[in-house]
C-alpha cells in the first residue's frame, strides 16, 4: 500500500460576506427649522457644522440627502433616534433607511 498524502491542489477559501451597509436619508419638509436639522445631524450623526449644513441643504433643495451608511442595526436606530428628536420639538422631521445596492 502506498503511504502517498493526497494534498488537495485546490484551497477552499471560507468567504465570509461583508455585511450589506444601509444608507440613512434625510428627507425634506417644510416645517423643520433648518437650524434644527443641523443640530439635530451634528449630535446623532457626529457631523461638524459645515458637513451638517450641506446635508440640511441638499435635502432642503433636492428633497432628500444620504447622510451616511452603516449597518442595518445603526442605520435604522440612528434614523429612529433622530426622527424622535424631531417628533418629541412638534416637528415632522423624518430619516429613512435603505440598503446600499
Ligand atoms: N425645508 C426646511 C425649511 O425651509 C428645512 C429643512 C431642510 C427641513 C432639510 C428638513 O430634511 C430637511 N425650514
């Protein structure tokens, strides 16, 4: 009997896929201040001042804007949380989520 190894010429690498990210949009209204869109970006997004008015001022023109993406665990608790900010100041402020293609 032989005592020859079968070494396996090929290597089955385990893929592990990357988690798919979720894009959080900031959608526009008419009622929201646009200073409190800021604050609201700067504290729930950690966004600086400048970032958080470009985004304010995107949505504002175009209607919505993606604020940035993460899990779909952040994505949507970040949303929700800043959509409560609004709420909780009588304001029809609103995030919404979806997945990056
Ligand atoms: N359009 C609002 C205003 O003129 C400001 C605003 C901007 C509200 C972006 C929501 O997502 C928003 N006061």
């Amino acid at each position: 009997m032989s005592d020859a190894v079968t070494v396996p010429r090929t290597r089955t690498k385990p893929k592990t896929e990357r988690p798919k990210l979720h894009k959080v949009i900031l959608v526009n209204d008419d009622f929201t201040p646009r200073e409190f869109v800021v604050r609201v970006l700067e504290a729930e997004f950690r966004l600086s001042e400048d970032q958080a008015y470009r985004v304010m001022i995107t949505a504002h023109r175009r209607g919505v804007c993606v604020v940035a993406v993460f899990t779909k665990d952040v994505a949507e608790t970040k949303a929700t949380r800043a959509t409560d900010a609004g709420k909780r100041a009588g304001y029809p402020l609103l995030f919404t989520t979806e997945p990056e293609e």
